[in-house]
C-alpha cells in the first residue's frame, strides 16, 4: 500500500481489514480476548466477530473493542481510510472533506476525526534534552482568532469571559463554544530527536511556564527561547539557557528557536485554512494532530512516507479511548495504554473502568448529534 487509493481497496475487503488489525494489534500475530486475555477464540467471520470461550460477559467482540474505533458503527473500512487522510494531510483535513470522501455525515467524520487524533498523540514518557544536554528550543505562541481587529468592549470581554466549571477545568462559557480569543500554546523542540511537544497552557506565565519546562526537560539540557523575561528562572533552575533577541536578530549560530516556528506556522496554517473554528477545549488535539505529523515527517536520515505515518498511528489505537461525552467535556478524559508497541511503556486497565467506560460509550454514541462544530 502506498496511496489513498490502494489503502480504500485493501480494506474495503473484510478478511485484509481483519489480518491488518490482528497484524497491528498483536505483535505475535495471536489474537487476545480483550476481556479475559484468553487465545483460543473463534473468528465468525459473517458476523464480523470472535468469539471467546471465556466465563464472562460479552463473549463476542470485534476488532475495534480495545482500540479508539471501539462501539462504533462505522467499519474498518471507513476507520481505516479515514486514518489514511488524517495522518497525511500537510495542513490538515476538514470533517467536510473526510465525509464527502468517506460517504458518512459530517457529524460522525468530526468524530472520528477526534478520535483518530487521539491514536496520533503519541504519550511521552521520557524526559526532553536527555542526559548528554542536548538542545531544546522552546517558544510560546497564541493560536486562534484576531484580537487586533476588536472593538476595545469586545476586547474586554473576550479577555475576561465568563466561565463555567467542568470536570476538567474551567471552560469558557460561550454559546457557540467557539474559539473568540488566541490561546497560549507552549512548545518545545527537542533538536536531536527533531520531536516536537506541546502543551495548551491557562496563560503565559512564568510559573505555568517552569512547570511545564520542568516536567517535559531534563535538567542540564540546553534550552534556547526568545527574550521572554518569564524564561529568566530557567539558569537559577538547572538548565544552560541562551535567548535571541527577536527586535535584533533571529539567529545566532545555534541560538535561534527556528524549528519550533516552523511548527507554529504549519499549526496556524492548519487552524486557519482547514478548521475553520476550533473550541479551545479542543485545541490541544488539534496541537497533537499537526505534532505527529511535524514529528512523522520525512527527513533525510528518516525518510518515512505516507504509508509509514499511516501504520504509526494505527499501531497506537489499543487501549485509548475518547467518548464522546469526554469530547464534549461531560466527563472527564481517561486514557489507557493497554498493549506495548514501540517501546511505550503499558499500563494494564481494570475491568471495572473498562465495563464503566463500555457502557457510558453506549450512551454517549447515541448521542452524537449536537455540537459537532468544524
Ligand atoms: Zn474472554
């Protein structure tokens, strides 16, 4: 498989869309009850499922239970295409294109859309710069709308809106749930590995900022930022810190934060052009979307293609999960990392969250209908 095209062929057949996941999924090739862990399972291909042998409930189960596609009506031939596009678009897909292309509604393509971000973000659990010091470019950047163009009340209040709690966190109050203000956005670029990872921060600031810094970089690393005074702490912290003065300059030798511009200027170009408005509470996803495919693009000493970029993401699906009522911010997020692939570190879920998660996701997908946005 190399383009879009072969990708709609081979999976529109239903025994290479199974081989293809059990491929995925299971690095040994042996298929696994996801309830009970048990092998010996019986593949009923006209329903489209296995069948476990196990003493427990749910002995039937499709190859999507387990991964970011689970409970859902749509097919891995959907799924999988689907996957193909988002992974590969430069700037970015819109749920318009993705159900035009995919002949589902525009309201279930902005589903599956999240949830295939989802699989993109890939959960990092080392440490940037590592050991040796390696160089670490960090920069802040506000996303969203234009300020500049307001009416001074409007500016006011745009800065000061009303906010409604939820279990993640404060979210802006607004009918629409539009994005109205830029949203800071926190970012860093570790050069050896020429990984890019952000975080959506509540304001620039320089605790939030230190925070951020401290959790994602190794002390000792060598950090390069812009003159923000914010990032004065950072020597006093443990790191070797040297800034360009961007009124002066914009490199100096090695001192410039050019990698992680390039990132803001794709992310931008992405939430301008494709997505037409993204709600704040969203945009760390779009963040993660256009990360993975800066982080997956093709370089000299990695020359991978689209078809690489695609099977990177699928060989994440297992054990996240993004319901729709966790979209919408009823609930709060939980991500699982069930299966080991590519030297990601596991965390085994319960089987109570999981029949909890089951059967919220059944309800939640009933509901799919309102407040599908972009
Ligand atoms: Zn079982």
């Amino acid at each position: 498989m190399k383009t879009l095209q072969q990708a709609i062929v081979h999976f529109s057949d239903r025994e290479n869309c199974r081989q293809f996941m059990v491929f995925m999924r299971w690095p040994d090739g042996v298929p696994r009850c996801p309830y009970c862990d048990a092998t010996k399972l019986t593949w009923m291909a006209k329903a489209n499922q296995y069948r476990c042998y196990g003493d427990h409930p749910k002995q039937k189960f499709s190859l999507k239970v387990g991964t970011v596609f689970e409970d859902s009506p749509i097919g891995l031939d959907k799924w999988l295409p689907a996957a193909w596009l988002i992974c590969n678009c430069k700037n970015g897909i819109s749920s318009y294109e993705i159900a035009r292309a995919l002949g589902v509604t525009q309201k279930t393509a902005w589903f599956m859309m999240h949830r295939i971000r989802m699989a993109m973000w890939e959960k990092s659990f080392y440490k940037m710069g590592g050991n040796d010091g390696g160089p670490v470019e960090i920069d802040e950047a506000y996303v969203g709308g234009e300020p500049k163009n307001r009416h001074k009340n409007k500016q006011f209040a745009r800065q000061n809106p009303p906010t409604v709690q939820t279990l993640n966190g404060l979210r802006p109050k607004n009918k629409t749930g539009r994005l109205t203000d830029k949203i800071p956005v926190f970012g860093m670029l570790d050069r050896e590995t020429r990984k890019v990872r952000t975080q959506v921060i509540p304001e620039v600031k320089r605790g939030v900022l230190m925070d951020a810094i401290l959790a994602n970089i190794e002390k000792r690393s060598t950090i390069y930022s812009d003159g923000l005074r914010d990032y004065i702490p950072l020597k006093a912290m443990g790191f070797i810190h040297d800034t360009v003065n961007h009124v002066q300059e914009y490199v100096r030798g090695e001192v410039h934060t050019n990698g992680i511009e390039n990132y803001w200027s794709l992310l931008k170009r992405g939430l301008k052009g494709t997505y037409i408005a993204v709600e704040p509470f969203h945009l760390h996803r779009y963040a993660e979307e256009q990360a993975f495919r800066y982080n997956n693009r093709a370089t000299k000493d990695n020359p991978l293609n689209d078809a690489d970029r695609f099977m990177l993401a699928i060989s994440q699906i297992s054990g996240k999960r993004l319901t729709y009522a966790e979209l919408t911010g009823k609930v709060g997020e939980t991500e699982t990392f069930q299966f080991a692939r590519l030297g990601r570190t596991t965390e085994t879920r319960e089987e109570e969250t999981l029949d909890v998660r089951l059967n919220s996701f059944s309800a939640s997908s009933a509901a799919l209908i309102s407040e599908c946005g972009t």
